[in-house]
C-alpha cells in the first residue's frame, strides 16, 4: 500500500508517496490511491527479481531511479578495537550539527535516485543525506543509536543503526570524512555495529548500497557480509487530470 511522504514533500515541495508493490495489482491500488490523494510524484521500490513488474511499471511511465543492493552478515559477535588513535563511542546529542555537516561533506556528489529525477530540486536533493544523519542524532527519528569514530576529538566517522520489524540489525547510514579513508574506520564501525546486533538479540545484520557505490561493497564484504538480495527504485510523476 502506498504512504504519504511527508518528509520527502517538505524536502522538494510537491505531494509525494511511497510504495513498495509486490505485484502488478499492487502496483494499480498504489497508483490508485496517488490519483485518490493528489500525489504528485510516486517512488516505488520493488524487488530486483520481479521483471515482469518492473516492465510494468516502465510501461505506465515510471522510470528507473536506482538500484540498492542489500548485504546479509550472520556472524555477529565481539567487539574489535578501533584503530590506533582512533575512538568509537555512541554520538552525543550536541553532535548532531557536526555529524550533519560529515555527511554533507562524505555525500557531496554522491547520486542518489533523487538525484537520478531532473525534475526535483539539485539543493535539497544534496540535502538528503545531511538530513538525514541530522535527525538520527538529534531527534533518534531514523536510527536507534549513531556511533561516531573521533581522533583527538575530530569527528572523522559515523554509523546510524536500528532494529528492524524483522528483528535484524540495520546499518542505514554509514560515512568516513574523505581525509579519513583507508585507516581502517569504516572497518572498524561495521564490526562495531556488528556487536551491538548481538548485543540486542539480532541472528543477522543487514546493509545497503548503491549498485554503483563499489567502495562500500567492497568494505562491508571484506567485513564478513554476503549479497543478499536487490531492489530497484522507480519514480512515476503522476499525469495531471484532465481540466
């Protein structure tokens, strides 16, 4: 079933909704209750394998924004130290501003799906990363706990994490400050978010990237990770109705 975004239409000023369609029915009561709704733009996420359903969405007019990739960990367990001269400890709340301004920086160019849409604004698409890393810090809106990898009290790294409704570990946001990287940071945050999945009861661990984000797939298997599964993501502006 398709949800309102809010978030996502304060971010680029037009009614959007999000869906997650198993089937091509799914997909017609999605479209059905934007055409209900007055959204606007419609982003759909479906699983990688469903080609008959990605076909039907290109035929209605969405278009091809993404492909996410999802890693699976099942060996979760102790705790390995950081770096040398490096600490690892949970992000305190007058961090929230600096976290946002690391992500800005580890993000910068980065292409999302929003980026992949010309129709949304170039600014706050940049926005959505920093935004994001914001609000796991200061509001614990999209994340449980954030861990952040300091030297001398430099913040250089930062992991957001929560359980998911499936009882899994989730990384959803991981970043290294670009003078920082191939020190062994990122490393060290996987296997850090690795425990505390233990810690909390989690059989598995799960991560997600983009298709073309080779760095961090690189990474999270050399952490222990294997492929577990893909999706692609779709944008489908709505057609305005007829005067």
């Amino acid at each position: 079933m398709a949800a309102i975004s809010e978030l996502d239409g304060a971010r680029f000023g037009v009614r959007v909704a999000k869906a997650a369609p198993d089937s091509a029915e799914d997909w017609g009561r999605a479209l059905e209750f934007c055409a209900r709704h007055g959204v606007q733009l419609l982003i759909a996420r479906i699983d990688a394998t469903r080609g008959a359903l990605a076909q039907r969405l290109e035929d209605d007019g969405a278009r091809l924004c993404d492909v996410l990739l999802q890693f699976r960990c099942t060996r979760l367990g102790g705790v390995a130290a950081a770096p040398a001269g490096f600490v690892i400890r949970s992000c305190a709340p007058a961090q929230a501003a600096a976290v946002r301004e690391l992500a800005r920086e580890v993000f910068r160019g980065y292409t999302s799906h929003y980026h992949a849409d010309a129709r949304l604004d170039r600014t706050a698409c940049d926005e959505v990363y920093a935004d994001w890393a914001w609000r796991a810090c200061s509001e614990r809106t999209a994340a449980e706990e954030v861990l952040v990898a300091e030297e001398n009290a430099k913040l250089l790294g930062f992991a957001a994490l929560r359980m998911s409704s499936a009882g899994e570990a989730d990384g959803r946001l991981f970043g290294v400050a670009p003078g920082a990287r191939g020190r062994g940071i990122q490393r060290a945050l996987l296997q850090r978010f690795l425990a505390w999945g233990a810690a909390r009861g989690a059989a598995s661990a799960i991560y997600q990237t983009q298709l073309g984000n080779l760095a961090a797939q690189r990474s999270v298997v050399r952490a222990g990770f294997e492929p577990d599964c893909a999706f692609l993501t779709f944008h489908h502006w709505m057609p305005h109705p007829a005067p």
